[in-house]
C-alpha cells in the first residue's frame, strides 16, 4: 500500500482541486529525456528496471517512479513507500521539474508543505490500522 502523488501540469494560481477550471487540459511535463534529467538531478542514484519505472532508495522509504510511455510525457505518478523523509523527496522532484502534483491527504488535494507532510503522516496513521486488523 502506497502514499501515491499525481505530478502533472496544474495551473500555479490553483490552490485547491476545488479550483481547477472546467475543461482544463494540462499541458505535458516535457520531453522524457528532460524529465528524467529533471529526477535524476533530484534523486541520483533512481534505478530504472524498464523504460517506464524507477526506484528510488533512500534512508527509510522507497519511492516508485513511473513515467509511462510517451513522449513528451504527460505526467508522472510517485508511489511512496516508508518513513517522512520521502515527502522532501518529492518536494525536490517537483522542483526538479518546475511542476506540482495532486495528493489526495492534502485536504486541498495539491502536494505543498507542510501540509502535505502532515497528510502523509495521517495516511501512514491509517494504513497501519489497516494492516493491523487484517
């Protein structure tokens, strides 16, 4: 079970998914090639297995890239796995990428701290329960 962020094009006077115009379609991230510049410049050591997914281990937490097939590439998806430093991770991936991201535990709904740091420590919250009572 992961905490999963959606980076994509969000227009930067959004600050809430309340907020999002009707109709809008984001634009791409950017060539792939520019795009994985951008994670490599903030992750160094991710491990790609195949075109589409990486791997970033740090101390603590794991964080799974995928960037899809296409190119320029629409968006990009962070599956985090593990403890709070993961949540700076991807602060700095998103400004690698001069892009922002939905988080569902933000109640806004878009990736900012510290708020988005207080959302993950509430999911991680949950998902122990949930393991718990299994």
């Amino acid at each position: 079970m992961s905490w999963d962020i959606y980076v994509q094009d969000i227009p930067d006077d959004v600050m809430s998914v309340e907020d999002m115009p009707d109709g809008f379609l984001p634009r791409p991230l950017g060539r792939r090639s520019d795009v994985l510049a951008g994670i490599r410049r903030a992750a160094p050591d991710i491990r790609f297995a195949d075109d589409q997914w990486g791997s970033i281990e740090g101390p603590g937490y794991s964080v799974e890239v995928n960037i899809g097939s296409r190119d320029p590439i629409q968006s990009v998806a962070l599956h985090v796995y593990g403890g709070d430093q993961s949540v700076y991770l991807v602060h700095d991936i998103l400004a690698a990428l001069n892009a922002r991201a939905f988080d569902p535990s933000n109640p806004s709904g878009i990736f900012s701290l510290p708020e988005s740091a207080d959302g993950f420590r509430r999911w991680r919250e949950y998902r122990a329960t949930v393991l718990e009572s299994k």
